[in-house]
C-alpha cells in the first residue's frame, strides 16, 4: 500500500496524505512557533509525523510530492529567503527519512488540479479538493493551503500510478 504525500510549504502550509487509491488518510497542519517577531516552522514535530508514517508502511511505501519555492512578483527579498529555507527544510525531512519524492512548479501541478472556474487561485483550490474530499475541513479562511496540499498529493499520485 502506497501512501501519497502532499505538502504545501510555509508558515501556515499543510501536509495531506492519500492512499493509493487517493482516499484522505491524514491532515497535518505544519505547526509553527513565535520566534521574537518572526515565525518558524517546528521541525521536529513535522519530522516526528513523516516518521510515524514511515514507521507505518515503510520509507519505500510513501512518494511526496513537494510544491517547489518559486519567487513570487512584489516578495520581497527576506520572504523569498525564508519561503526557500522553509521547503529545503522539508525537502530535507523528506531525504533524510529516506522518502521518494518530486517537487513540482506551482504552475504545473495547479494547471492540472485545479479544476473549478473563475480567476481567485484560492477559492479555486478550495473548490476543487471540496468537490474530491467532502471530509476534507476547508472551514477556515487559510485552509487553501490544505486544499493545496491535497491537490498537490493528488497529482503525485495520479503521476505514479498513470491514472
């Protein structure tokens, strides 16, 4: 049984994992911490979750799919460093535990996702993982990033297994 990691990285990002057949089997909000007037995200509680999983089915049991850090127009240079940071971190939770895993362009993965109407990337997101995962909770106002994560596992999947 393969499990399908999907993760959205940043401050407020989200881990999702699907099963091989892309039933919802956790939700894992990436906790952050206060650091002065900054945020960072707690690693080891995220490095904990991964390893409860690979302690489960095994490392070769588990294929993640990672969004890749793209600079975005108007961030500035200190987001841009702290997004990177924030997905080499996560990258390297991934390598170290010994999980496969791709990272994907934004554009990419959402070009195919995303299948719901209109110009809001949002509100997009959020209605196309409701409409594949009615259990999936997308109650709160940043729980785009969820219905990201979800997307994102879900196009891994579909990669792997060619459907």
């Amino acid at each position: 049984m393969i499990l399908f990691f999907g993760i959205d990285p940043g401050l407020s990002g989200c881990l999702i994992v699907l099963s091989h057949e892309g039933r919802l089997v956790g939700v894992h909000d990436l906790p952050a911490v206060k650091n002065g007037s900054k945020r960072d995200l707690m690693l080891a509680p995220i490095a904990r979750t991964v390893r409860d999983y690979v302690e489960q089915v095994g490392a070769s049991e588990i294929y993640a799919t990672l969004e890749k850090h793209t600079p975005r127009p108007g961030q500035g240079i200190s987001s841009q460093c702290k997004s990177a940071r924030i997905a080499g971190q996560l990258e390297g939770i991934l390598a170290g535990l010994g999980i496969a895993y791709e990272l994907t362009h934004p554009a990419t993965w959402s070009k195919v996702m995303r299948d719901a109407e209109g110009t809001d990337k949002k509100a997009r997101s959020v209605l196309s993982a409701s409409r594949r995962w009615p259990d999936l909770d997308l109650s709160r106002k940043k729980d785009h990033n969820r219905a990201d994560a979800a997307l994102i596992a879900e196009y891994g999947r579909q990669r792997v297994t060619n459907e």
